[in-house]
C-alpha cells in the first residue's frame, strides 16, 4: 500500500498556503508545523517533499509553495484534457440547463464552479459552448489566492468570456444557480461533509453537481501507478493518491446530501461503466430541486440510465 494511502491524512496541498477564512489574505506557514503533522503519519514521501520546498527563517517561500501549486494544477489540466473531462460535465450541465429553460426559468443562467483552481472547467465551457446565445453565464470561486490569480490570466490569453473570483462560492453575491465543483467534496469529511451541502441551501441554487474520484477495491494500485506515470511532481504524485484514498462512497455522499440537503432530490450520477457493475474513477454527487427531477431525466435522454435513484 503505498504511504499516502491513509484516508486520515490532510493532503500536502491543503497545509502549505494558509488564508485567514474573513479577509482572505495569505498567512505564514512554518515549514515545521507542517513536517510535525505528516510526521505524526509516519509518510517519508510526504516529509521528503515537503522538505523540498524553501523557507525563509523556518517560514515555507509563497513564491515557491506557489509555483509548485501551478505546477501540479498544469499538469491536472492535462490530464482532464485527455480525458475529455469537461464534457462530462457539460453533459450533466447541459441537461440541468434545458430542465429549467422547459421549466420556464428564462433569466440568466450562472454556472459557478466552486474551487475552480486554475479554472479549467469554466475555461473550456467558455470556449465550448455559446454561452450568450444560451442565456449563461460561467464562473469560478476559489477561496486559494494563488489558484484564483492564474484563472483570469489564461481566460484573459485564451480571449474567454468567463470569470473568476477570490472568495467563497457560498457567499451572497457569488453563488450559483448551479453549482459544479471538481476534486473538492473529498476535502470535506464527516459533519464537515453534510455542512458543505447545507450551504446548497440558498434560494436561487436550483441545482449542483459535484465531481470526485469513486472508491474502489483497486484504487490504491491504480492511482498510484496512474500518479508514477503521468504525473511529475512529488506533491502531485502523493496528493493524487491521497484524493482517492479520501474519495467518499456513494452511500456516504447520498447520506449526506439528504441530511445536508433535503431541498434537492439527491443521487449519484454516472457511477458504474455503461449497464456494467464496473466503477467509474469519478463519480457525480447530483443534486436538483424536485418540481426539475423529471425534465432532468428527461434531458439525459440515453445517458439516464446512468443516474442513480433521486430522492
Ligand atoms: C483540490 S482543489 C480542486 C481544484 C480544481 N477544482 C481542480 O480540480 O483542479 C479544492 C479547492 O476548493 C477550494 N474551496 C473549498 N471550499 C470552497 C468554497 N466554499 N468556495 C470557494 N472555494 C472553495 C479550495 O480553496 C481549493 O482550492
């Protein structure tokens, strides 16, 4: 098994940049305080690239800590290239879309991807879909400063019609009428979990969808072997890992969602292969609001067979 295969473990990523939650900005990170915790894991990959990373007077470098991220965030964006991941998720979008146009919903329609990263889903949607033509408006909310900064920079060089914020995708004046997020929900455990999808609960949020790697009997060896092979640095290989061995069940997300969320029909969508018992890597936690669910099912039109049962 390998080292960062312990659920229990915060991911390196989530202890090298440090925000206070209020104004945002940046705090210290001591390099020390972090080797202490993974230190109490006993993960010699984590300490050793953890200790890669320069400090000044035992204070981790932003720039470099920085730099890794951005790194790590290119090399996922590839990865979701080929993997054509965006359309994946422009097609559960794109059925939401339609359930509430035929619902009569005629406004504006604001997508926000909620810990966006360096906004790779809202990019291509901008790129992909006519957006204006659609009545849509895509977005992307990132609490992470570093993230967020490079999003609207390559928006920018790429000439896309989307945007990008620095915050929390739950405030009052960021949210969603939907919600998509990619890699995120993992981060939230426990009651954790079931507080993140009670912040579904705003008025104008008609639907969300939120992506994550499935468990599976062989996700230790093959995201292991997939993070050797197609990832370069030491804080992706390890984090990669540690994602899946954190990634929730669809009883647990299920559980969770009906506690946190009641105002949503909620289910899993597209969790196994095709009609096989065959698991995906991800897996969607979907939710709608009830008087959408049928025109929703409706619009997946072949693929809604893939959604689990809605409640
Ligand atoms: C692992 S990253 C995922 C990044 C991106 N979706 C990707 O797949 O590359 C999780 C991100 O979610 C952000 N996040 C968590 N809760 C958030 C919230 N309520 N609003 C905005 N961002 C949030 C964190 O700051 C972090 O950058």
């Amino acid at each position: 098994m390998p080292a960062s295969w312990n659920p229990e473990q915060p991911e390196i990523t989530d202890l090298i940049v440090r925000h206070n939650p209020r104004t945002l900005q940046r705090e210290p990170v001591y390099k020390q305080e972090v080797l202490e915790i993974i230190h109490s894991f006993q993960n010699q990959q984590a300490i050793h690239a953890v200790e890669q990373l320069p400090d000044w007077d035992g204070v981790l470098v932003h720039t470099a800590v920085d730099r890794t991220i951005l790194a790590l965030h290119w090399e996922m964006q590839r990865l979701a290239e080929e993997f054509y991941y965006a359309h994946r998720v422009w097609e559960v979008l794109r059925a939401a879309v339609m359930a509430l146009r035929k619902n009569g919903f005629l406004q504006k329609i604001r997508i926000v991807d909620l810990g966006c990263g360096v906004g790779d889903t809202p990019r291509w949607l901008a790129a992909s879909i006519r957006a204006k033509e659609q009545g849509l408006e895509f977005a992307g909310v990132d609490l992470n400063a570093t993230r967020i900064r490079e999003a609207p920079r390559l928006a920018e060089a790429e000439r896309l019609d989307c945007k990008f914020f620095h915050g929390d995708a739950f405030s009052p004046q960021l949210v969603g009428n939907i919600v998509v997020s990619t890699g995120v929900a993992h981060h939230f455990r426990g009651a954790e979990l079931e507080d993140f999808l009670r912040r579904h609960q705003y008025e104008q949020t008609l639907a969300f969808f939120h992506f994550d790697f499935q468990p599976w009997l062989l996700a230790p060896v093959g995201s292991w072997f997939f993070h050797r092979l197609r990832m370069r640095t030491a804080i992706a290989r390890h984090d990669g890992v540690l994602s899946a061995a954190r990634a929730h069940t669809v009883e647990t997300l299920v559980e969770a969602a009906r506690k946190g969320a009641p105002g949503f029909a909620t289910g899993v969508y597209g969790a196994r292969i095709w009609n096989t018992s065959a698991p995906r890597v991800f897996h969607t936690l979907a939710g709608i609001r009830r008087p959408l669910m049928a025109e929703f099912r409706e619009q997946l039109g072949r693929r809604a067979g893939r959604l689990g049962e809605l409640q």
